[in-house]
C-alpha cells in the first residue's frame, strides 16, 4: 500500500511538472471533460479512495499525523463533493479555471512539493 501512495507521489510531482512548462495541457484536459459525470464521480471515487488509504497506511510514514490530516482533508474533499452535486462542482470548477491560470506555476511548484513529501514520507522505515 505503501507503493500505492509513492506512485500517487510520483503522478502529483509530473503533474506539479506539467504545471510548471505546459499548464494548458491540464487546464484544457479539465475544461474538456468538465461535462462529463465520469470526471465527477472520479473526483469523489480518487479522493475518498485516497483519504481511506492515507488513514491505513498513515502509521507506516515518517510523518503519520501529517498523513492522517491529509486522508481526513481527502475524505472530507469526497463528502463535499458528492453533496455539492455535479452541476454546482462544474460551476464551481468553472469559475476556478480562470484564476488558477495565472497562477499554475505557483501550483505546479507546490504540487511537485507536496509528491515529494509523500515520496519520501513513505520511502524509509520508522525507527
């Protein structure tokens, strides 16, 4: 399980990357998909997936009250999301697209930040 969330690690930095040299490829992919339930339900589906496996595997990190804060953050982002509804998540989505235009390297950096916390979080035994 531990693999599961160094994979997902690896995905946040490429992404953090793309972010960083091309953001439109992103911006545009979601965009696109934005009238899809597919991209709805798979938001819910990742975060939820995500929260639970961040609380099952937290004790395992280096840094377990930091994992378990993100998988609660993660499982809370699934509740809202499924309460909002898929047209307020694409209006809110939106109207979010815009703004983080200018500010996707920003992102990026933070994105890339962030994977490289759960790489290495996740990459040596605790003592």
């Amino acid at each position: 399980m531990k693999l599961l969330i160094k994979l997902f690690g690896i995905l946040i930095i490429l992404a953090g990357i793309s972010l960083l040299i091309k953001p439109e490829i992103i911006l545009a992919w979601i965009e696109n998909n934005m009238e899809s339930t597919a991209l709805y339900v798979t938001a819910i589906v990742a975060r939820l997936a995500l929260g639970v496996l961040f609380l099952v595997v937290a004790k395992e990190s280096l840094y377990p009250a930091a994992i378990k804060v993100f998988g609660y953050l993660f499982v809370l982002a699934a509740i809202i999301l499924f309460f909002i509804g898929h047209e307020s998540f694409k209006a809110f989505i939106n109207s979010l697209i815009p703004h983080v235009n200018p500010y996707a390297p920003i992102v990026g950096v933070l994105a890339i930040v962030f994977g490289a916390f759960l790489v290495y979080a996740f990459s040596n035994r605790k003592s």
